[in-house]
C-alpha cells in the first residue's frame, strides 16, 4: 500500500481552520450569554408610590367629576377616599336589611374592600370620553348615604335604566331618594339623547314604586310572578318616562 506523503501546507490550513472554527463558538457562546443575562435581569418593582399614583389616576380616568346639588342631597363622583366609606356601608352588616328590598332575589356579590376598590377602579375605566359617569354617590349632610347609577339595557337604540340604593335606613323617608333620581335623571336627559328614560323594579317594593309615580314614571310592564322570595312570588316591574314627559315637569 502506498502511504500519502507529508504536506505541511495542508496541515497549516487545518491549524487555521480549527482555530477560526473555535473563534467562532466562543462568539456565539458569548452573544447567547448577553441574551440569558438581559433575559434573566430580574424587573424592576414599582413603589408604593407609584402604585398609590397609578391607582388614583385610573379613578380619575373619566371626564370631568360630577356635582349636583339639590335641596336635600349633594350628588358627586366617587373618590378613591371614598372606597372604605362605601364599602363598609354597602358590606359592613353581614345581612344588610336594604338588600331585603333591593333585588334581594339576587345575591349580593362578595367582595373584600380590595376587590371592591378594585371593581370601581374597572367599572370607571370602561367608561368612554364622551359617557357621564355611570355612578354617583347621594350625600346629605356631609355623609354618604347611597348611590344613583344607570346601566345600558340596549345601548344602540339607546335604552338606558336608572338605579338608586339608600343603604342607610335612617333616610329611606323625606324625600331624599325623590330628588336624588329627579337630579339624576334630569341630568341624564341633558348630556345623552335619550328618548327615554327606565326603571326597574319588584312588586314588594312599593316604595320605590312610589318614587317612580312622583317622578312622573308610568308602569309599562308587569310581568306577573316571575320573581320568589321567602317562599312567596313577586311580580317584576318596569317603570319609565319619555323626555317630553319629563319637560312638561318642570
């Protein structure tokens, strides 16, 4: 067998070959390893400051703040102050006696005054620029004592209900929640073309069926014992008033 002669140039250019291939692994070693150490950089962790900023812009996120005074009530925006008040009015007893009168069919949904901060903080972040506040605390006096809301039923064809709670019995007569939802709706009719103006209530409420009759609402629905409660049936009412009706109010 003939053996292969020595060539020393080739094997200078496989010295050279090896190193340039060993040059190379130690670049990609070294890019890969920026990648792992950027990757791996733990973040940054916000204050508490931050945190409380954050928070408090995101309650002011909607336009400007509401304020309608009325005789008896103050009826304003809510603020971030105004959370542990609320949620101690709304939560504080654990068998509040005004949610036997307020829908009491459905259960009141459990929060933790975190929860609920943080169910405010969202309920006013999905509010559009052009959209009133949806929810409006009653004062009297200085003191919380309930909220007006209003919810889109149908928001293209622009139906629109209203709600009132009065959390604090001590103010479930003399007028407060007449004019706390005639403010409300007074201003609903001014800042959204509605056509009407809706709401929804239960047979053993009579009270508020009343506040609905004073206001100039009409019954325009009773859907017969469609709701149980304590073993007893109740019908569902739907209470509403056209805008030319509410101008011929006042």
């Amino acid at each position: 067998m003939e053996r292969a002669s020595w060539n020393p140039l080739s094997f200078e250019k496989a010295i050279i070959s090896i190193i340039q291939f060993t040059c190379h692994l130690c670049r990609v070693f070294l890019f890969y390893s920026q990648i792992i150490v950027f990757q791996t950089t733990p973040p940054r962790c916000d204050t508490i400051e931050e945190i409380a900023e954050r928070r408090k812009a995101l309650m002011q996120k909607t336009t400007k703040p509401l304020r309608l005074k009325g005789n008896l009530v103050l009826l304003r925006s809510i603020e971030e102050e105004d959370i542990p008040s609320l949620y101690q009015l709304i939560y504080g007893d654990g068998d509040p006696e005004w949610k036997k009168w307020d829908a009491p069919y459905y259960p009141l949904e459990p929060h933790t005054l975190d929860s609920y901060r943080s169910h405010e903080r969202a309920r006013k972040d999905r509010l559009r620029d052009s959209e009133p506040d949806s929810r409006l605390i009653i004062e009297v006096d200085g003191k919380i004592i309930g909220t007006v809301t209003y919810y889109w039923e149908h928001k293209p064809s622009l139906w629109l209900e209203v709600g009132i709670g009065i959390y604090d019995p001590d103010y479930w007569n003399g007028g407060y929640g007449s004019e706390a939802l005639t403010l409300w709706i007074d201003q609903l009719f001014q800042v959204l073309p509605l056509a009407r103006v809706g709401l929804t209530t239960w047979s053993r409420n009579e009270r508020m069926m009343r506040v609905g009759e004073k206001l100039g609402m009409k019954i325009e629905g009773r859907m017969r014992k469609c709701r149980i409660y304590e073993g007893e049936y109740y019908d569902a009412i739907r209470m509403g008033v056209l805008r030319e009706e509410w101008s011929k109010r006042s």
